[in-house]
C-alpha cells in the first residue's frame, strides 16, 4: 500500500475493503522480511514499522466495530 491509512479512511471501509487491505499489508511485511533475512538491504529500514503499524491500526478498527 502507497499511502498511509488512517483511522478514519478504514472506518469509512467496508469489511471486504478492511480484510483485502489487512491481506495485503501481511503479505507486504512478509516479503520485506524474507528479503531482509536473505541479506539483501532494504531501501527503507523504517517500512517495516510502519506496516506494523497499519496492521494494528485496522485489527484495532475491527475490533472496535464489533
């Protein structure tokens, strides 16, 4: 994902959005850390922090709904 999510934008999402969008943010932080532990650099260190981030700002949104 390119931009930032905010918890506004995810509580205007519909849960199919929320679930693709929680997808995709695992499987990105997935591959940063393969290709971190297969000793390649990355370009920016501070991604996986922010992806982190992202993930429990929509799991926190999810749970709050419920």
């Amino acid at each position: 994902m390119g931009d930032i999510l905010t918890a506004n934008k995810i509580r205007e999402m519909d849960e199919r959005e929320k679930e693709r969008a929680l997808l995709n943010l695992r499987e990105e932080l997935m591959m940063l850390y393969s290709n971190q532990t297969g000793g390649g650099l990355s370009d920016n260190p501070g991604k996986a922090k922010i992806l982190r981030k992202q993930i429990a700002r929509i799991l926190t949104v999810y749970n709050e709904e419920r």
